[in-house]
C-alpha cells in the first residue's frame, strides 16, 4: 500500500471539566488508506465519535482540546494548520456525515442551498453551475426526481433520503476522507443496508478513504476492510475484519462480538458485557476495562497493559493477549 | 411565499392579535396621513385656550391655543418614529452581542454577558433620563438613550437562542464543509433565532413609546416637536378643570401600546414553534 490518506498518531483529546479533566481519547494512533474503509468500534462513552470530532479540529474549545497528537492527511498535518488552511480542508478534502439526518440539515434552506454551500466555499461555482451540479450529485446518491427534491426543504424528506442528501453534501468536492459518525443509527433497517451500500459504492467509484463509526458489528462486517477497537479512550485492538471476526485477542472484542452473535448462540439470552464503560473520574488504576473483565488477573488491576503486536498488523492491548489463541 | 401564507394562516387564529394589527394599521395611517390631510401646524396659537372638543376645534384647544387635533396626529409620528427606531436599534445592538456571546461562548460571552447585566441593573428609564438631560433633547438623542437602554434583553434571548443553536448537527455540519463563523452566525443560526427575537422586539416598540412619553411629559423631549408624552405633560397642571386635554393623548398612548401588544402575541402564537401544533 502507498502513503496513508489519513494517518493519525497518538492522537489525545482532553476536556476540562469542573470535576477535572477528563481524558476522551488517549494516544490513538492509525491510519487508513486509499478507498479503504476502517471502521472505529466501540461502545457509547467509548471515544470514538470525539475522535472523528477531533480528526476535523471539530471539538468545541473550550472546554475541549487535542492535548497532543499529529493528524496527518494526504502527509499534512491539520493539527498545525490555522483556522483559515482548516476550513480550506474541511469538507473539500474530509468531509463527514453525521448520526442523525433529521438534525444535520437547516430547516429554513433548500436542499439545493445546502448541498450548494460546499460547491460555493471551495469552487466558487456560479449560480447556474450549482444548481447542475447539485442535481448530478443528488442523482449520484440516488434520489429520485433530483431536479424537485433540490428546490424542497429537509422536512420534506424521509430520513433516508436525508441521509443520501447528506451524503451528497460531503461528496460534493471529492474529498479524500469521508468520515461517517454512525450513518445509519437513526435510520429503518431497511434504509440501512441502501445506504451503506451507497456509501461502499461511492468508495470504489472515487478512490476515497472512509472511516466509519459505529457500535453496530453487523455493519462492520459488511463493510468495512480493518477494524480498529476502542475501550474508554484507548485502542484496544486492531486488525482485519477477518482477523478481528475470527480471532478476537481482547476480551472486550470478544464481548461485542458474543454480544451481536446473540441470535445464533444456542440459548436465546441476550449474552451482554457486564457493567459499563467507568466513569471518566473513576478510571481504574490498572486496565481500565478489567473490572467488567471475567478473565482478568491481579496484574492487570494495578498496570495498564500496552498494545503489543500478537501478529504483524494485530496490536492489542491485554496482558493476555498472546496465549489467547483462536477461541 | 408558502410561509407567509402559513403564517398569515396561524397569526388570524388570534383574534385579539388581528384587532390590534387593524388598530394599528389605523394609527398608522393617521400618524402618516394626518398631518397632510390636516395641515394646522401643532405649535400655533389658532384660537381661545381651553375650547371644548367638538366645538370650533375637533378636539379643542389646549392651555395656550394650540389645535389638539394637530397635536395628536404630528404627536403620533414622533412618537412611532421615535418607537419603531429605538426598538430597531436595540435589536441589532443586542442581537449582534448576544449571537457573538452565545456562539462563541468562554470569554467573549462573560465579557458581554457582564457588560449586559452591569445595563440591566440600572433602572432603565432613570439611566434614559440621564443620558437624555446630558447630550440635549432631540429626536436623535432620545432614540438613542431608549436604545441604549433597551438592548440588554433582546442580547439576552439572543444568546439564549445561539446557545441553543450552535452545537446542533446542521451547525456542525456547517462547521464540518469549512463554513466560516460569520456565515453561520448570520446565515445559518440567524434565521432559525430570529422568531422569538421578532416578537420581543415587537414588544419592545411599545415601552419605547412609553419611555419617550415619560421622558417628553418631564420636559425632555425634542423641544421643537410636538409629542404625546408633551401633550399630557402641558395638560398636567389644569387635569382637575380640563381632564381631556391629557386624556386624549393618553388614550391615544394606551391604544398603541394596546395595538402592538396584541400584535406582538399574535406574532408569538405564529411563529413560536413549541405552539405551532395547537
């Protein structure tokens, strides 16, 4: 593989709070290649949506902060950049699509306004040059009658056609990475699958880097080429969607995993991972997820364990990662 | 087009608000029409002091001569002019600060926020008169002093609405396709914040009419314009021998402030999303 699109190192985001501070992401680092799909794996409060946040300097300061780290896109690094070069990139070179459609459009504008807003900041298309290519993009994702839904406003329009509008919007300019923050969380199921497949579609047919958030491995499976899991700000584990699949190391990715395959285990309990993600103030002293840990040894209450590579490619965090073969 | 017609459609439901939208039109029209189809200069002595209404004068004359009639409708145009202008005037003053302070938030916002509060404590109309009787009675510095002391409520909602706008998704996503921050404030907050700032503001054109009668009844008006709050302040001396010549006035205020009262709730009920579905 050539030079990453997206390479993140040790990337730590901080939020200053009345109680202290609270650390969202801590030293994340990967990187994803050219119409290559990761996907960021983990639960609510896990700190992957902070982490998407922060690859676009998106994270409202104050009270947040990268704290350190390096985003480098396409070599350059956005962390470095000023506000001005920032914006320059934001939605011509990363774009994103964000959880729920009903909420991330302006109800007062058209949808041709809206998706015309990109075409206008970063090529400064005329009038006439926008309103084509906003019909051309919305034929791209998808929407029937492009040239009727471009003059309606968000209400007029179901949540999966929002989506594929919203859709439309991050690829207007052809960028280079598109982060999609849960795209299909607040859609019918039905809608889910269309939309995910728009979006694989759309990464062959352009070349583009996606890196997609979700909890849900199901999506995963269908769509993504590398997984990257992460537990209370940390990356846990990392691998192919074949590896991670078939060969979990770290028992928080065995517990999502044994919570999604709930339907084909032999009884009909839902198997679920006991207790929740500790409180940002309540960090554990040693591995942050051994108290939810079944399998976890006096060692990891005291020392957090680091990510050591179990293969070439497959860094996981857990003292007991090696001995775990397939399970 | 659609949601003039879908306002229009929400604001009759209020009947009190469409009276007051006809009073006010009709106001309106004697302020703008009056003085033209009227032409008695409000400041001349035309005839014997304390002639009744209805008699040689429509509405009598005051203690020095003077056409009541004139005066009302010449009195109507200062009083609007200076209302609708001190109001728009605030708007914008606390609209601009209180978008700025709520957008951005951290410091900008305790600065102006403290700013705002230190204008608040101040009991407005003393701090009017104030300003008033330091840079001279004129339409100007009027509108001006009723300005500067209306502004801090309307930045407080402002702020109020910007808080709640600015880390909606479409914000962000604005954010996110490298919209600069006053694009978004002005364009793309600005007009999911205005409706209630609209209805305040609207309110607003009622107090200022009554700060600018309080301040011309003291004697600090525009000395070269005939106003309400003048017309009632002359009248004051003889009430007990020529009630009507301060009632007419006062009556004229009243049904203003009433008019644009009902209007602003009638405002309230259209365009308040949280009573749309009723």
């Amino acid at each position: 593989m050539s030079a990453p699109v997206l390479d993140v190192r040790s990337l730590s985001v901080e939020f200053e709070s009345t109680l202290g501070t609270i650390h969202a992401v801590r030293d994340l680092s990967f990187s994803i290649g050219e119409g290559e799909t990761l996907a960021l794996v983990g639960e609510s409060g896990s700190g992957k949506s902070t982490a998407a946040m922060a690859l676009l300097r998106l994270i409202p300061n104050p009270p947040g902060r990268i704290s350190s780290g390096a985003v480098l896109l396409a070599g350059r690094d956005l962390t470095a950049l000023s506000e001005a070069d920032l914006r320059g990139v934001r939605g011509r070179e990363m774009a994103m699509i964000f959880q729920d459609p009903m909420m991330a459009l302006n109800p007062v504008y058209t949808i041709e306004r809206q998706i015309g807003e990109v075409l206008r900041l970063h090529l400064g298309l005329s009038k006439s040059e926008i309103l084509a290519e906003v019909v051309e993009l919305l034929r791209l994702v998808g929407v029937p009658a492009p040239e009727e839904r471009a003059r309606q406003y968000p209400h007029n329009l179901s949540g999966g056609m929002r989506q594929r509008v919203m859709i439309a919007m991050a690829l207007a300019c052809r960028p280079r990475l598109l982060i999609a923050d849960e795209p299909t969380t607040a859609l019918d199921v039905t809608v889910q699958a269309q939309v995910l497949d728009l979006i694989h579609g759309l990464k062959e047919k352009f070349g583009m880097a996606v890196l997609l958030i979700t909890h849900d491995l199901g999506i995963v499976a269908e769509t993504a080429n590398r997984v990257v899991v992460m537990y209370a700000g940390r990356k846990v584990e990392e691998g192919t969607v074949g590896e991670i699949f078939a060969d979990p190391r770290h028992p928080y990715t065995r517990g999502l995993l044994g919570a999604a395959k709930w339907e084909e285990a032999d009884g009909d309990l839902l198997r679920e991972i006991p207790g929740t993600v500790p409180s940002p103030f309540e960090m554990p002293s040693g591995c942050s997820f051994a108290p939810r840990c079944a399998e976890a040894i006096p060692l990891c209450r005291s020392a957090m364990p680091e990510l050591k590579d179990v293969a070439p490619g497959r860094p996981v965090r857990c003292f007991l990662a090696e001995g775990r073969g397939h399970g | 087009m659609r949601r003039l017609a879908t306002f229009w459609l929400r604001y009759r439901r209020n009947r009190g608000a469409v009276a007051g939208a006809l009073a006010l039109a009709v106001i309106l029209a004697l302020a703008l029409l009056g003085p033209i189809l009227y032409p008695t200069d409000p400041f001349d002595m035309v005839g014997r002091p304390f002639s009744l209404p209805f008699d040689r004068f429509p509405l009598g004359t005051d203690v020095a001569g003077r056409d009541i009639l004139a005066g009302i409708l010449n009195g109507g145009r200062v009083s609007l002019l200076i209302g609708v202008l001190a109001s728009l005037s605030a708007t914008i003053i606390g609209v601009a600060l209180g978008a700025v302070a709520g957008y951005y938030g951290g410091r900008i916002d305790d600065l102006l926020m403290r700013t705002t509060e230190f204008f608040l404590c101040i009991p407005s109309f003393v701090l009017a008169v104030v300003l008033v009787a330091i840079f001279q009675p004129s339409v100007v510095t009027v509108t001006v002093a009723i300005a500067v002391v209306s502004w801090p409520s309307v930045a407080r909602l402002a702020r109020g609405e910007f808080i709640a706008h600015r880390d909606r998704e479409y914000v962000q996503g604005c954010r996110a396709i490298g919209m600069p921050d006053w694009e978004i404030i002005l364009l793309q907050i600005m007009p999911n914040a205005l409706p209630p700032i609209i209805v305040v503001s609207s309110l607003m054109v009622a107090t200022a009419i009554l700060t600018e009668s309080g301040l011309s009844f003291l004697g600090l008006g525009d000395p070269n314009l005939v106003s309400w709050g003048y017309m009632i302040g002359v009248a004051r001396t003889v009430l007990r021998t020529a009630w009507w010549m301060a009632a007419i006035p006062g009556v004229m205020i009243l049904l203003t402030v009433l008019a644009i009262n009902l209007v602003g709730e009638g405002l309230n009920d259209a365009l308040n999303p949280r009573l749309r579905k009723r």
